[in-house]
C-alpha cells in the first residue's frame, strides 16, 4: 500500500486495490477484513471526500462487532472527529456513545477497554464544552474520565478541565479537585498548578503524594 501510495497520491489505486480485497470472500471471512477496511477509509478520508469518508469509516465500525473489531475505538474516534468538523455534534456524540457503550469493567484492577476509549470520553467533554456550550454536563464528562478510565494516563487533564468548568458555580468542589489533583498526580504538569489555585481555598494547600521522580 505505501508503494501504491507513492506512485498514486490520489490514493485511488490504493483504494481499487483494499475495494478488491474487501470484497474476496476469503477475506471478508478472515480477521484481515477490519483492516482493511480501516486502510480503506485512511485513504477515503485523504482525499478529501468527507461524505465518502464518513460513509467509510462507519463500515469499519458497523461490519465487525467489538470486541473482534481491534479498530473499534480508531474507527468511532475518526468518524466523530468528521461529523464534529461537518457540524454535527450530536451525531458526534452519539457516535462516541456508541463506542464507549461495550466498555465492562474488570475484575481486578482498570477495565477491558480499547486503547482510544479514553480520547473518546475526552473529546466527548470537550464537544460539550466547546460546541454545545454546556458546562455542567462537559464537567461530568470530564470527571467520568478520572473516574471510568483508571489506567489513562489523561485523567489529571480531565480533573483540571473539570475544575475549571466548575469553578464558577462550584467552588468548593473545584477546590476538591485541586486537592485530589495535587495528592494523587504530585508528579504530573496539573499538580504545580493545582497548588497554586489552592491558596484561594479554605483550609489552603493541601499535602503532596509521594513523588518518585523527586526521590530519584
């Protein structure tokens, strides 16, 4: 495929070509089949077409149930991103809704969940925010991302967003945040900011984690 690419950059050899694998009954029964169709809409998608695209991708997510479907997440995260760029937040956020509607959580310790749930939940708080203008439901999505997502390395971003959504009508909550932000992520770039924004809180600043960087 690079080699197609690079001899036709309008990516239509490219695209004649994965068109005539997807449609090889032998690989349409395989595991091959989702990535295929993935490449397929990498390339759909370059070319500019975002009806094509979109149509695309929603092949990639509609022809191979999770969790066989190792573009499951990329999948919903590329469509969302067009619907969002075409306008069309909800369908953004329903998409979105959907790919995060197979995550469970797990016995032990995190949860079966695909590499990109995570950056789906975010982008869902920050459609929220930015183009339905409605922070209070942004800042619940932006906690649930702290709270449902244990082993994404996002979640003192998502508690810093959420903080200052909710500093204005909720300060004492806000406050909370900083306090959870500076005792659980001590190393991480929110927490020197989060102290900072503690000294305005009642009961001041509030005592560090354990750094291991700062031991080392």
């Amino acid at each position: 495929m690079r080699a197609l690419d690079a001899t036709d950059p309008t990516r239509s050899t490219a695209i004649a070509w994965l068109d005539a694998l997807a449609a090889n009954p032998r690989i349409r029964r395989s595991i091959l089949i989702e990535s295929v169709l993935a490449e397929r809409a990498i390339r759909v998608e370059a070319t500019g077409d975002r009806a094509a695209a979109e149509a695309s991708w929603l092949a990639v997510v509609e022809q191979v149930p999770y969790p066989a479907n190792s573009h499951w997440d990329d999948g919903h995260l590329a469509l969302a991103r067009l619907q969002r760029a075409a306008g069309r937040p909800r369908d953004a956020l329903a998409t979105l809704d959907r790919m995060l509607a197979v995550r469970e959580a797990s016995w032990g310790n995190g949860s079966y969940a695909a590499p990109g749930f995570d950056d789906g939940a975010l982008l869902q708080a920050e459609i929220l925010r930015d183009d339905l203008r409605d922070p209070s439901a942004a800042a619940d999505a932006y906690h649930r991302v702290y709270a449902e997502h244990p082993t994404s390395l996002r979640r003192d971003d998502a508690l810093w967003e959420e903080a200052a959504l909710r500093r204005g009508s909720d300060a004492a909550r806000a406050c909370g945040l900083w306090r959870v932000l500076v005792e659980e992520f001590p190393c991480r770039r929110f927490a020197a900011r989060a102290r900072a924004a503690l000294a305005g809180c009642a009961g001041g600043t509030a005592d560090s984690g354990i750094c291991q960087e700062s031991r080392r």
